[in-house]
C-alpha cells in the first residue's frame, strides 16, 4: 500500500502543474458554498445581533433599510434628516426614551457618532480607559478605533472634510480623545462618539472666533455698533475646543430645527412601543418608525433568497467542475495507457494498478480538502471584517 | 528449459498466423530470434512471459507451463523469474532511475524492498555503469543510459529467463556492442537463459543459437 502511494505521490509531484490545478479547482468548488454559508452566517449574525436590541427607530421618511443600517452600522448610506423636534415629540409621549443619533461625519474612515451618554447605557458600553465626553470638543473612541490609530486617552483626532474641493466647506475639527470604550464585538468598536453639539460644529452649525470686543487690530473691523460688530474674513476661527477658547463657541439659528439622522426610541413596554408606532402611522408625515428586527428580517430575507440561486449556481459549477475533473482524469489515463500496460506486462495485477489510480486520486482529494478546509479557517477567522465591508458599510 | 509444443496464435481473419510445432532452449542458453518485421518474434516474447495466451499449445519454462497458470499466478510467476527488456524500454519519466530499477518491488505485493535489494540496485548500477545517475529522471538520461536501466529493472529479481525484445536497437553500434557486453556478463552471473529478438545480424555471432522466424512460416520444428 505505502508502494503505491510513493509511486503515486512521484507521479504527483513529476505532473505538478496539472496537481496544482486539479487541486485548485476543487478546492475552489468545494470551498465556494462553505463560504457563502460561513458569510450569511455571520451576516445574520451580525446584523440581527444588533436590531434586536434596537427597538424601535424614528427617523425622515423614505429608505428604512438605509435609516436601519446608518443607524446601527453607521453605513455610508445617509437617510434624510429629522429635527430636533422629533426628539420632544417622542419625550413628550411619555411612552418612550429618545436617544438621538447624528453619523454624517467621519474621521478618517472611522464614522463620528453624535449621540447623548444615554446610548452607552442603553448599548451597556462600558469605558475601558479615561471617561465619557463631558464637554464640546471632546470624543470616546471605539477599541478598535484607538488599536488601529495607536490612539491613547489625552490624544487627539481630527474630522475629516466631507468634500475635499469645496474651500468654503467647514474645516476640520480637531476633538480630544477622553475615554476608550471596551471592545464590544460591534460596529461602536469602530465609531468616534461625541456630543450631539460637537457634530453640529464640525457642520459649522456652530463655531468659535476670536472676541470682536477684543480686537487688538482695528484694521480687522469693518463695522462696529452698541449691538453689531462687522469684521473682516481674517478674524481667528478656531479649529480645536479647549478650555481656553470654549466660552467662545457658540451656535447660529433655531437649535430646534438642527438635524438629526434617526432616534432610537426605546419604549417603557409592548404596549407603548405599539401605541407609539401607531401614532407614526397616523400622524406623522415626514417622520416614520421602524422596528429594525423587521427590517433586517426583510433584508435578510431577500439574501437567503440570493443565496438560494447563488447555491443553485454553485451546484451547476460543480457539476461542470466534476464532469471536467473526470475527463481529465479519465484522458490522463488514457494518455497513460503505455504506461499501465507496462506496468501490467512487468506482472502488477489489475487491482495495484487500482489501488495506484485510487492513491493519486486520494493524495490530490486530501490536498484538496486541506486547501479548501484552510481557506475557510481563514475566511473564519476575517468573516466578521468581510461581512462589515460586503453587507454593512 | 524452455520447451514450447504445438503453439498456435492468430490474430483477426488469417491477418497473423502464428504456428511453432516445436521449440526448446536449454538452461543458460542465448538464443538470438530473427526474422521479418511482423513475423511474431515479439509474440513469442510474450508467449513464453505469459502476457498473452496461445489458441493451442503449451509453453513450459522448468516445470511450469505458463499458459496454464491462473492470470494472479502467471503474473506473479513473470515478476518473480521472468525478467522483460521493452523494446523502447518503458521506463517510467516521473521516477528516477532507481526508482525505476526498483519498480517490479514496488508493484507486487510479493517482492519486499530490503537492504538487500538495494545493495543489489547499486551493483547493476555499477556493472552498467550507471551508478552515477540513480537518482536523475530518466528524461535527463542518453539513449544507452535508459537501456541499461530497463536492463537493470529486468535484472533485479535476479531472473533465470531474461526476454529482450530489440534491446540494442536504438543504440549506436558501439552502444549495442556495449550493452550486449553487460546484458550478457548479468545474464551468465545469474546463469539465466536468455532470448533477445534481435535485428542486428553483426551481432548474431555472440550468441549460442539463432532462430530465424522465417521457419515457422512453414512450420518447422526447432
């Protein structure tokens, strides 16, 4: 037996290139519907993980799956903005706790979080190091934030413009890092959260400037009366909220009507949090609610759907990829015919000639089985990264 | 001895006819087959080896009539005393040229490799003078070379019957004057019997008998 596998493995490894493709080809054949399993898995896994404990959210009327997955994900896709009123229309019910959220912002590539100190609450976050953000200016990052910026407590980070070309755009806030939250195994692990106020002051919905009653040069000023001061562009905006320049910052317009991307309301019971979808249904007509359990379920839904064709395709290639793996057996068999008949006319018995055929076939089957069985401790071991690129960001 | 009676073959509708009432080679004996191309002289090779069967006739080598023997039994019979030399030779271009000497132990369950068989390995590499090439893939190897390792593969049971089939015939003529050299110093070490077709008629006279096969066309005996 081991004479046939050496005389097999000579063989093998003589003929590589063809091993090596045989091998590849089902190894790939084999590793695709593992693969799509492992991925929908972790999908739904991850995805309704997080909607579960999000009961309900209120948010612009119009996409929900892009209100759900920016609200929970912080996925790229931005629904329309809601006021701040939403947020008193759901306090006032009395059936529900609001929870606003603001992720229009990014730094770097990480998605800065606008949000109240309720969220790390109801999300049980904990702060692994420093504290939560007390003050405008101020941010808590994510672990995997810090671990992958080398970021540390009394750090800092700086908002990313939305649009490089527009010059009249705001400018990059420069925000404290006070605190690292605990890895929580989530998206938050890869968020920059700040205060609702600060979100509004990297849109420029509020600023800090040099003091017009203090200006030194004169020059500066354009206009000046008991009630209105007029200065020039060169007047000192700030850039970074300290201590020092932080009684200066101060914010333009109705705070009322300053935007948010969704609430997440969380409800006293059952029975409020029907009472209070109920009165978005009836009521509101720029604002909806959704239930994001149901939302994901949907979406899921139309990927299981997905997935059934996806595997009905992958049935098909392994068909084809089996036929194909046959023929080639079967013509390098035929081009070895010399060959056996050699072996035959030396006195090797048919069933050694067998037993020869059946080692390759084992030896490139294992080969195979262990390619295939690596690639996906691989792809397990990165699913959760391929999951937030593929289906959530 | 060998001792062949009556034997008959044909092939398709009178295309081949092969007929010997009577052919016996003694032990030790090299007998050199001659004849036209076509004429059945690698036939009987094959006859006397068991790889094919007679419609008629008995084939004895010793005590055995080969034609008799069961297929398992006839094939174990061959890789134990019948040592084949191809014609193109047959090696095999994935192994190496011991490996390729060592290839009748590896595809029989009968036949162990031991220490033995491998000093054994060494010193037919050493009579051919290949010794220095045991480890090369026979597509790296001259004309000689790869026949002097099927000579080795053929000799490596230490068979008492060796049966080549044009051994010399892809060799130039100080390469077959060569290799007749080793194949006849091996064969008369293992005082073993040999019959080599052959159509190389300068070399007949090295040789203890030749058998013209233009005889069995008319179905003389020998």
């Amino acid at each position: 037996m081991m004479d046939s596998f050496y005389l097999a493995w000579r063989y093998i490894v003589f003929n590589r290139i063809k091993t090596i493709t045989l091998v590849l080809c089902i190894s790939l054949v084999s590793f695709l519907p593992f693969a799509l399993k492992i991925l929908l898995n972790e999908s739904e896994h991850q995805l309704m993980s997080r909607a579960i404990t999000t009961p309900l959210l209120v948010g612009a009327k119009g996409n929900s799956l892009d209100l759900v997955m920016n609200s929970l994900y912080f996925s790229k896709e931005k629904p329309d903005f809601i006021s701040m009123k939403a947020i008193e229309k759901v306090m006032d019910s009395y059936l529900a706790v609001p929870i606003p959220l603001y992720t229009r912002f990014h730094a770097r590539e990480y998605p800065i979080v606008g949000t109240t100190l309720d969220y790390f609450e109801f999300r049980k976050h904990k702060v692994a190091e420093g504290r939560s953000f007390a003050m405008l200016g101020e941010s808590l990052i994510g672990a995997d934030v810090a671990a992958r910026l080398n970021l540390k407590v009394g750090g800092s980070i700086l908002s990313s413009p939305e649009n490089l070309f527009d010059l009249a755009g705001v400018y990059p806030l420069k925000m404290k890092v006070v605190g690292i939250l605990q890895k929580t195994n989530s998206v938050d692990d890869k968020a920059v959260f700040v205060d609702l106020k600060t979100t509004w002051v990297i849109q420029g919905l509020g600023h800090g400037h040099q003091d017009v009653k203090k200006i030194a040069d004169e020059s500066d000023v354009l206009s000046r009366s008991d009630k209105l001061v007029t200065t020039s562009t060169k007047i000192k905006q700030y850039t970074e909220i300290n201590v020092d320049n932080l009684g200066s910052f101060h914010f333009h317009g109705d705070p009322s009507i300053y935007p948010l991307t969704a609430i997440i309301a969380v409800p006293n019971d059952k029975k409020s949090a029907t009472i209070l979808s109920g009165r978005y249904l009836s009521e509101q007509k720029n604002q909806q609610i959704v239930r994001p359990k149901k939302v994901i379920e949907d979406l899921l839904g139309n990927i299981f759907q997905i997935k059934e064709f996806i595997d009905a395709v992958v049935l098909i290639v392994a068909i084809a990829m089996v036929l194909a793996i046959f023929l080639v057996f079967s013509l390098s068999f035929r081009l070895r015919q010399k060959e056996i008949s050699t072996i035959l006319h030396l006195g090797c018995s048919r069933s050694t000639v067998v037993q020869l055929i059946g080692a390759e076939i084992l030896i490139i089957a294992v080969f195979s089985g262990m390619l295939c069985f690596s690639s996906l401790l691989v792809l397990q071991y990165f699913q959760g990264e391929i999951v937030h690129q593929l289906f959530i960001s | 001895m060998i001792n062949i009676n009556s034997l008959e073959l044909s092939y398709g509708t009178d295309e081949f006819r092969l007929s010997i009432p009577q052919l016996k080679i003694e032990s030790t004996e090299k007998v050199a087959i001659i004849g036209p191309s076509g004429s059945g002289k690698t036939t009987l090779l094959k006859l006397i080896s068991g790889i094919i069967q007679p419609q008629r006739g008995r084939v004895e080598i010793g005590e055995v009539a080969i034609n008799e023997l069961s297929d398992p039994q006839c094939r174990d019979y061959r890789v134990s005393n019948i040592g084949y030399i191809f014609q193109d030779f047959e090696l095999l271009d994935y192994l190496n040229v011991q490996d390729n000497i060592l290839h009748p132990f590896r595809i029989t369950q009968s036949l162990k490799i031991d220490n033995q068989v491998r000093d054994r390995v060494k010193s037919l590499a050493e009579e051919m003078g290949i010794a220095d090439k045991l480890k090369r893939l026979t597509n790296n190897l001259s004309q000689g070379e790869k026949q002097r390792t099927a000579i080795c593969r053929a000799m490596i049971t230490a068979p008492k019957l060796i049966l080549a089939d044009e051994a010399t015939g892809n060799l130039d003529p100080s390469n077959k004057t060569k290799i007749l050299d080793a194949l006849f110093r091996s064969t008369d070490k293992n005082k073993a019997t040999l019959i080599a077709v052959t159509h190389d008629h300068e070399l007949l006279d090295r040789f203890d008998r030749v058998i013209d096969f233009k005889q069995f066309c008319d179905g003389e005996s020998v």
